[in-house]
C-alpha cells in the first residue's frame, strides 16, 4: 500500500472502524500522515500567534478530527498481529509523561522506542480471529 492509498484508506473508508487488520505499509504511512499533520497544525497555530498558554487546547481540538482514524488503524495493526487493540493504551501514559514529570523525556522515549518495536513486527501470515491477511 503507497501513502496516498493508506491516507484514503483510514480517512474515508475506514475513518472509525476498528475491525479487521491493516497492514505495516497502511499503518506506517498513516503514522507520517498524522506526523505531518501534526507539524503543520503546529506551525500554523504559531503563526497565528495563539497564546502558550492556550495553545495546547488549541492543538488538542486540531487533533481531534485525525484522532479517530489513527486509533482506529493502530488498532487493526495489533489486530493484524493477533492482539487486542486495547493494548495501544498501554503506550498512552508513557506518550503524556513529559507534560506531569520533569524527567518524562525519558519515559517518552523509552516509550516511544518500544511503541516502533512493537508495530513493527511481521503480522500474522493466516487468516486470524480478525479477519484475512491485509491486501500489502
């Protein structure tokens, strides 16, 4: 799957549905997309000049609308590998450490290290309890 087809994929065809399994190549290229996404709502929301102390709030509602989808393609990822897709919360308080603790940074990355370890590993080669094997 190339990076446009994942896009289209988990934004308007799969936009909440957390059934079935992705593919790596669908969940990866989705994770750049939300990175992207990410960046540029960052810049913009600074160069609008939104308060810093607001801005959190600010980038939190930008978020919302690519939330959904991105949750919902980590799911079918983890559903690929036969697991729950309940499992991504275990990632969840080492990816909001940094805002509570001084030293979060290290939880995060460690966190974070895991979290690409984790979904990128090789999927089930056989129709599972999820679903069939995604198209690549």
């Amino acid at each position: 799957m190339d990076f446009l087809t994942a896009v289209k994929t988990c934004l308007i065809s799969k936009y909440a549905n957390f059934q079935g399994r992705a593919s790596r190549s669908e969940f990866w290229f989705f994770t750049l997309f939300f990175c992207i996404y990410a960046f540029i709502a960052g810049f913009l929301l600074g160069y609008a000049g939104v308060r810093k102390d607001t801005v959190e709030v600010a980038l939190l509602i930008s978020y919302l609308p690519i939330l959904i989808p991105y949750f919902a393609v980590a799911a079918r990822r983890l559903h690929d590998m036969n697991q729950s897709g309940w499992i991504q919360c275990v990632f969840m308080p080492g990816f909001i450490a940094d805002e509570f603790l001084g030293t979060g940074w290290i939880l995060y990355l460690v966190t974070l290290g895991l979290y690409i370890f984790w979904f990128s590993q090789k999927g089930n080669k056989s129709k599972n309890k999820y679903g069939p094997v995604p198209k690549k």
